[in-house]
C-alpha cells in the first residue's frame, strides 16, 4: 500500500482469549474493511476456525470496551 492513501492502514486489536473448553480470537477494528480483511487473514491461517459476531452470551468473563 502507498503511505497517504485511503488505504493506510488503522490500528486493529487482536486479543487470544481461552479456556479449559476452548481458545477465541477477539478482533475489533476502526472500520467494517478492516474487519473484513482482518477476517480474511484470520480464515486462511485458521480454516477450520467458525468467525462470528461477538456474543457476550456465550462468554460470560468478556468485557468488551469502547
């Protein structure tokens, strides 16, 4: 990507959280491109990975922020 275009890069969290049933990958992003790119790279280095919404329901210690 060329610096000074639209297409620069923003800053991206990326949190591995787990327990003894299972392992997430928790990814917040500035912008929906981010998250579909982000998702992306997430699908091809882990294909049997199932990529959802975030569900406080199904992980009752996550404490999402703003």
């Amino acid at each position: 990507m060329v610096p000074g275009t639209e297409r620069d890069h923003r800053p991206v969290l990326l949190e591995i959280v787990g327990d003894t049933e299972r392992r997430r990958f928790m990814v917040r992003t500035m912008s929906a491109a981010d998250l579909w790119r982000i998702a992306g790279q997430l699908a091809a280095a882990y294909p049997q990975a199932a990529l959802r919404p975030f569900d406080a329901a199904t992980f009752q210690t996550a404490t999402p922020r703003n």
